[in-house]
C-alpha cells in the first residue's frame, strides 16, 4: 500500500450506505450516503472527485451477503477504480465501541455508524 494512492471504503447496508477516504496516509469517514438508485453514481462520482485507485467493500457472512455481492458487481462494471472486496465481521461492533468511548449520543452514533465502520474495513487494508 501506498501512501500517495486513496481508497475508498463501503460498508453496504440496505438503508446506508457507510463511506471513507484513505487519503495521504489517512482515513477519514465521510457522510454515509443513502442506499438508492443513485447509488452507484453518487460513488463513482466520489471516486473521481479523491482519485481514488481502489475501493474496498465490506462483506458479511449473514444474510446480506448476496445483496452486497450483487451491489459489488453493479459497481466494478461501471467504476474506473479497482474494487475488491474485505471481510467486515464486528465492524459495526467495533463502531460503536469506539463511538461509545468517545461520549457520542445514541442520535449521533446512529447517523455516523456505518461511515466509521467503512473507515474500520479500510485500516484493515492499509495496515
């Protein structure tokens, strides 16, 4: 891994849609985006808009798993950036721990979750 490369990590989930940035040797959440049909497009945009090399989406093993597999197939047909995928067990769980331990509201930890978990599923790949 690269400093100067950014990726980008999803933490998919039916409603939102968690992401982060790895960028210049760091990782930051940004907002979690709504899961619609505009999707796809909101996050090839985002791609273009960090120049991002790679993007790396969280899976599980319950029963999200074919609905996560059939969203990383939409995007690698369209996006420019390589798309792999990583194991996200307990990242939710890790989540919001951290967010607990950081005296965040409930309000609070609900809307950010999933962008923490998707900057979890990147320090995976970068460390």
């Amino acid at each position: 891994m690269s400093t100067s490369d950014n990726y980008l990590g999803i933490d998919w989930g039916t409603k939102r849609v968690g992401i982060a940035i790895y960028q210049n040797g760091l990782i930051s959440p940004l907002g979690p985006i709504k899961n619609t049909s505009q999707l796809i497009d909101q996050i090839c945009t985002l791609a273009k808009h960090y120049q991002v090399s790679r993007v790396y989406v969280g899976l599980s093993t319950g029963p999200l798993l074919s609905s996560q597999m059939n969203f990383v197939s939409k995007l690698s047909a369209v996006i420019k950036s390589k798309v792999e995928t990583v194991d996200e067990t307990a990242t939710t769980i890790e989540a919001e721990a951290l967010m607990k331990a950081n005296s965040r509201s409930k309000k609070v930890r609900r809307q950010h979750i999933d962008s923490v978990s998707a900057a979890l599923i990147l320090t995976r790949v970068t460390s």
